[in-house]
C-alpha cells in the first residue's frame, strides 16, 4: 500500500495537520488510529438513555486567547459558550478553584480574610496569579501563613494523588497551571475565547476530516501495518518512545481510571467539576449535562482516579515532564530528527503537556 501522506492519531493533532494537509498541498492523506473511534482523548458520544454528552476521557473544556486557532476550528463547529467555574471541598466548604480572594472569605473569618486579601493585593496587585510554590517563598507572616494553609489544603494531596509526587518535584509549569488567583473572579480560565463545540468535539473532528484528500481507517496499530505501507511523509502524534521500541527506555505518564455513574436526580452537584483534594482516592468528579446545559431528569457524573500508565493496561494521559524525563524525551527527539520525512507531534508525540488550543496552534504553524 502506498500513500503520500500517513497520519498517525486521529486526535485533534491529527485531524487538524491533515485538514492543513488537504487544503494547502492539494495531498491525499491517510489517518489510522489504533482506537475504534476518531477524536483521540477529546472524543465523546451520546448516553442513550439519558441523551446526554459524556466526555469519555474526561472534561473538555476549550479555551483560547489564540484567535487563528478560534477562529480555524470555528470553521467546523458552533459553540456553546462554556465558562468552567469549578469548586474544591476544602475543610467542609465546597470552595472556588482556583483559590482566590472569594475562597479566603469562604474558609476564615471575615477579619482575617480581610487582612489578607489587602496584603495580597498590596505586594503582588489584582487580577494577579501566583504560582503556590512562589507563594511560599514570601518571608512575611500572612502571606506565609496563608500559603501553607493553601498549600497542604489544596496543593499538596491533590497532587500527590494526581501526579505521584509532591508539587517540588514536577515541573513548575505544571504546577503553575492551577496558581492562587488574587481576584473575584471565579473562572478557572481568563482566555477570551471560551467554550464547547455545540455537537460535540467528536462531530467537531468529523468536519475537519471531511475533505475528499483524506481518509481515515480506525482499528489499526501503526505497529502491525508498518511493514505493509509505504508512505513519502510519515506524521506521528503517537507516544515517540513507542515509535522506537522503547529503545531508550520508557517515558512516564499518569494515566486515569473512570467510574461513570448515571445518577437518578436531576442534578449531583453545584457545579460541572468539583476537586476533592484532601478526601477520599479520587480527585474529582464531573458531572457532564452541565457542559452543553443538556436537560434530563436523571444525570450521569465520572470519578476520576489517577493511575500509574502501563503499556496495554490504560492510556497515557500527562506527560511526568521531571528533568531526567526530558533529558530522555530530547535522546529521542535527536534520533528522531535523524529520520527522513518522519515528523513527531501532539501530547504524545511531542511529550508535553498541552492544552487543546495549543496543540492546535503548533499544527497550524507546522510547515508541511
């Protein structure tokens, strides 16, 4: 079999470089994906019995200030504008996440949190994020206080849970992501574009990939047909350790386990996400009619439960991108970049962990 183009992943990655594929080179294009279903982790279906839209390897919510990747997907679905607002349960308190100035007055007294909210705001300003671990390098007494309190509470188990190890010892962009927000504003994002696709991302992914150049052929393992195709350009959005046999050795990801429950109520919870840092195994659960504000009288939420990633077990969810991780990611990519027409992107394929509109955006300035 041959073919001028070979995608592997038919995930947002995948589907977007072969849409970039089609229109700009006029090539054909041939997408497999080992799973039986396009849209990678961002796929989602219909529960028959209750019509509602379940995100089957958990909540998706796209954000982005990028307006060339806004305006690219907008292409091929409408939105339903989605603000995610999610709450943690802290202490007793179902709290805002991140923790701001509105989760202070939730939690302490009213003096005390006014105490703080005025240092805060006097040493770091309004509107300001801080990453936690910055946070509890300040020498004054409050704002240490505050810190540690913020930080065995909301940081500390969570992400011993979610990731497997204390938050100094993973990246600190990934820490990052989840800072102390020094405002009222109870958004979890501040992108100024925001929401869900009104049909679905898998929908979403189907009108991307609609295009008479491209063809996608699911239930096929690259590793079982590469002997038998013959491509002039290969782009894999696989894991890149695969793609070499684990040659080097394995590159470690977190994995996730999900109980998806239907629920005879109309509603289970306040709000779509709600993180449970300190109480129980799971670290969150998602109640999915909230996403495209679907109406039933019954609901359907997933528990999460982190889970080490093993080869044939689960799938690879977050890249552990620790220093001796990368330091193998970039042997990899040097054997990579060893290979003739041969290209690695996406989450796995790039091992990084990015949100969707960047994925996005470094397939749209990817030359071809």
């Amino acid at each position: 079999m041959k073919v001028q183009n070979l995608i592997v992943g038919s995930g947002l990655s995948g589907a977007v470089l072969a849409r970039k594929i089609a229109e700009e080179k006029k090539e054909k294009v041939l997408i497999i994906d080992r799973r039986n279903h396009i849209g990678g982790n961002v796929y989602d279906y219909k529960d028959q019995e209750t019509n509602i839209t379940i995100h089957k390897y958990g909540p998706h919510v796209f954000h982005t200030s990028i307006k060339e990747v806004w305006d690219f997907l907008s292409r091929f679905t409408k939105w339903h504008y989605f603000y995610l607002k999610p709450l943690a349960f802290i202490d007793g308190f179902y709290t805002n996440l991140p923790f701001n100035i509105n989760s202070i007055y939730k939690i302490f007294p009213n003096s005390l949190a006014s105490s703080l909210e005025k240092k805060l705001i006097e040493i770091y300003g309004y509107n300001i994020k801080v990453p936690i671990l910055k946070l509890k390098e300040n020498k004054d007494s409050d704002i240490n206080f505050v810190a540690n309190y913020i930080y065995e509470k909301v940081f500390k188990n969570y992400t011993l849970k979610q990731w497997g190890l204390k938050p100094e010892e993973i990246d600190p962009n990934v820490t990052a992501r989840v800072p102390i927000y020094i405002s009222r504003d109870n958004g979890y994002f501040q992108d100024i574009y925001q929401g869900i696709p009104q049909d679905g991302y898998t929908k979403m992914i189907e009108n991307i990939v609609n295009h008479p150049l491209i063809k996608v052929q699911l239930n096929t393992d690259f590793k079982d047909v590469k002997k038998n195709i013959k491509y002039e350009k290969l782009f894999y959005t696989g894991a890149i350790d695969e793609f070499f046999d684990y040659e080097l050795g394995e590159l470690p990801y977190r994995s996730l386990e999900f109980d998806i429950r239907v629920e005879n109520k109309e509603f289970f919870q306040e709000s779509a996400v709600v993180n449970y840092p300190n109480n129980y195994d799971f670290t969150r659960i998602c109640e999915h009619k909230y996403f495209l504000d679907e109406k039933s009288n019954s609901t359907i939420i997933s528990i999460e439960y982190p889970k080490n990633f093993q080869i044939g077990i689960n799938e690879r969810y977050y890249p552990i991108n620790n220093l001796d991780n990368q330091n193998k990611y970039m042997s990899y990519l040097k054997m990579a970049n060893n290979l003739h027409n041969v290209h690695f992107l996406g989450r796995l394929g790039d091992y990084k962990y990015y949100d969707m509109d960047k994925a996005v955006d470094r397939v749209l300035k990817f030359k071809i």
